[in-house]
C-alpha cells in the first residue's frame, strides 16, 4: 500500500450488499472483528450524502440521516450495480458527477479509515475481499467485470492491489476455528444478494494445510438474497396500495413498471429522475382511483422509496424473528394503511425464491459427489428465516445445522484466507 504505515498480518474486508464487516489477523493470532462504526463490529452498506451540509454519512448514521428526513441522497445495495451497466453511470454527489463504482470506493475509503483508526494508524500489509461465487448468475464476462471493478475502487480507496476469495469460503475457515474434528461441511451462506454455498473438508489438521484447493470439494451460488425477499414482499404486500394490479378506466392494470423497480433496492434513485417522475405523474390516467396514484406520487415526490424498502425489511426480520404477523410501518405514508407480514405470507411469497436457494445447495453437495454432509453450517442475515432451514432440513433430512456468526464470519475468514 502507497504512503501508508502498514503492519504485517490481512485485513479481511466483507463489503456486502447490506452489511460490511472488517477483521485482522496478526500472522500466528486469532482474527479478530474490527469496529467500523463507534464500537460496533460492521455496519450496514449505506451512504448518505447530505445536501444541506455537504456532508457524508455512513452506516447506521447514513440510515438516521435519511429516516429523520434530512435534505440529501441516500445509497443502498451497492454491490448489486457491481456486473451491470448502471455502475459507470455518473451522479451528482455534492455538485459534482461521478460514477457509482466512485461511491463504492468511498465506501471502501470509509471502511479502510475505520480500520487504521483501529489499528493505530496502520494498515495490514495484505487485503483479502470477499466475492460472492456468482456477482452475475451465468455471465463469466459480467461477472470478470464486476470484480475488476470492485478491485478498482478498492485502490481508489486507498487499499492498494487486493486479493479476492469467495465467500462462502472464508466463512469455512472461520468455522474450522471452532473445530476439534474432521468434518464434511455444507456452508450456506444467504446474505443480501446472494445465496453461496461450497461443499469443505475443515477440521484442525486441514487448518495447517498451506494449499486449501483440495480440501473444497465444490463451490455455488446464485444471485437471490434478502434484498429479493423484500422485492417480493413490498410487491405483494404494498405495492397493490399504490396500484399495482389496479384495474384503470380502460379495463387494463396500471402499467407494472414503476412498482418493480420501486421495490427494488437498488433501482429506487433512478425513480427520483425528472423522466422517471414525468412519466409516473402520468399514470394517473391509468388508474380508476386517484387515491391510489395519489400514494404512489407521494413515495416519489417524497423520495421514501428507501423508507418503504425499509419498513419492509423491517417488518420480514421481525416476523421471521417472532414467527408472528408484522406490521409494515407506512404511517409516514398514510394512517392506518393495512400491510403486514406474517409467517404465511414469509412461506408463500418466498417459497418459489427459496427452492432456487435450497436447488443450488442439493447442486453443489452433488457437484462434490458426496451423499451428505457431516453438518451444515449456516450463515448470513437471510439465513435466520424459518422457511429456509426447514426445506434445508427436507432436502438433508439428519444432517445437524449448526448457526454461525450471522454477520462477522466472512470478515473474519477473510482474514485467515
Ligand atoms: N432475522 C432475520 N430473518 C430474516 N432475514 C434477516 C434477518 N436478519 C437479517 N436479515 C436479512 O439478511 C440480509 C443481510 O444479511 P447479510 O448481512 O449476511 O448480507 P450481506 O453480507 O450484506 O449480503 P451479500 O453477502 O449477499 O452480499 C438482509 O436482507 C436482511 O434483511
Ligand atoms: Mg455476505
């Protein structure tokens, strides 16, 4: 790394789509977690750039910031743009135009501060990121693309030439810590936007093998995640209010559109372009009741498309918690607004998505050419839901789980990578 005070060991960087997280390893130590945001060990993947004060914000603060209604921009999933065409397209941030793979840098700016500010002023000599197995599903060329991209913002960033390894494999080697015996491992790993898996010999004996490659037995993965569970969600349980499926004068729906990309978390800001809201202020002939038009030009006239997203999102991680209904909180929107998600709705809406995660485990333990695994290990936020470990347990009846580190174990693999 140029001009920096570095010390010897990896840094492990997870940028992921929604939370990122940041470990060191010292050579001989255990890795530890690194606080990104106050004392907290990871922080959510979100910009905030404030137009009255000029000021960028990140994390946790970002998401304050843009839900206390501050004048301003905010940016989410931006791992999903990494492979696509929207990456290089520029926007104005503070009076000037630049690209979204110049915001990831920002990002990963902030993450590399936030780590020397950890590791008294100093960098490790070695920077290990994490790449899902697939950034784009069937598209070797895209997906080349998307991580070159990730490599160049990391040294916009500052963090010099990275290395990458996949994620559901730093998350194995974060689990081997924890082992005293051999085992046959299924990693699932289902975070944002990505579900990844691979098929790993761990145990203490493999640990000290310099050369791992024989020791993975098969690695997949597909572009579904968490972010596309609250696609399907906001589009079946929101988006009707604001007239998706709504039959017009004409007899014909209102077109669907604006409520796909809408739920989308990484579409709503171009919603906020003066065509995109000339042409949804124009749908109000499409619709039967104004009323409904009426919500929907209120979410973009507003910008509360990432306010929707998250009430969303809010109320699937507090039903998969409770296995209880959920409330989506929209009265910023409108007063007693009936939308919730109840465990139900998390098996119905979700079971199609779900059965192309659970199809990509079955493919990579046959890809391995084993009959079972000794255990599966589970990790990522979107592993938590209830649905997804019960068709886990009917496509491996037997095979134990075993929960890890939710959200720190592919940092902390990383930097034993
Ligand atoms: N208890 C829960 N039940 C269901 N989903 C949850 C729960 N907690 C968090 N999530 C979801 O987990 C996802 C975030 O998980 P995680 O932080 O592992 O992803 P990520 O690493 O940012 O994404 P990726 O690895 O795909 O790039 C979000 O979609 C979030 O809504
Ligand atoms: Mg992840």
């Amino acid at each position: 790394m140029a001009n920096t005070l570095t010390v010897p060991g990896t840094l492990g960087i997870d940028f992921g789509t929604s939370n990122s997280a940041a470990a060191y390893r010292k050579p001989g130590q255990l890795a530890q977690l690194l606080p990104l945001e106050g004392a907290a060990n990871g922080m959510p993947t979100a910009l905030f750039f404030n137009t009255e004060e000029h000021s960028t914000h990140f994390g946790r603060d970002a998401m304050q910031q843009y839900l206390a209604g501050e004048e301003g921009r905010l940016m989410r999933s931006l791992k999903s743009l990494l492979g696509s065409s929207l990456l290089l397209e520029k926007t104005a941030v503070h009076e000037q135009l630049i690209s979204y793979q110049d915001i990831i840098a920002i990002f990963l700016k902030r993450v590399a501060e936030q780590a020397r500010k950890a590791l008294d002023g100093a960098l490790p000599e070695r920077v290990v990121l994490g790449r899902p197995v697939h950034f784009v599903d069937a598209h070797p060329e895209r997906d080349r693309q998307a991580q070159d991209a990730l490599a160049a913002a990391a040294r916009t960033a500052g963090l010099g030439e990275v290395s990458f390894q996949l994620e559901p494999i730093a998350a194995a080697l974060d689990y081997e810590q924890r082992l005293t015996e051999e085992k046959l491992v299924l990693v699932v790993d289902i975070g944002g936007g990505t579900s990844d898996f691979t098929v790993v010999r761990l145990g203490p004996q493999q640990a000290r093998h310099a050369d791992r490659k024989q020791d993975i037995l098969a690695t997949t993965g597909v572009h579904i995640g968490g972010t596309d569970f609250d696609h399907r969600l906001n589009v079946s349980q929101v988006m009707p209010l604001l007239g998706y499926k709504h039959i017009g004068p004409s007899g014909r729906e209102v077109p669907s559109g604006v409520f796909f990309d809408l739920s989308t978390w990484h579409l709503i800001q171009w919603l906020y372009t003066a065509k995109s809201l000339a042409a949804a202020r124009n749908l109000k002939t499409d619709y039967r009741d104004p009323q409904l038009h009426q919500r929907l030009m209120k979410v973009l006239d507003w910008r509360e498309g990432h306010r929707l997203a998250d009430a969303v999102e809010q109320a699937k991680i507090a039903a998969s918690r409770s296995h209880a209904a959920s409330a989506i909180a929209l009265g910023w929107l409108e007063d007693d607004l009936p939308a919730d998600i109840s465990p139900q709705v998390l098996q119905d809406q979700l079971q199609a998505l779900l059965q192309q995660v659970v199809d990509c485990a079955r493919e990579c333990v046959a890809l391995a050419g084993v009959a079972a695994p000794d255990a599966i290990y589970l990790t990522g936020g979107s592993s938590a839901l209830r649905t997804l470990r019960d068709a886990l347990r009917i496509a491996f009846p037997e095979v134990p789980q075993v929960e890890g580190d939710l959200f720190g174990g592919v940092a902390t693999g990383l930097a034993y990578a």
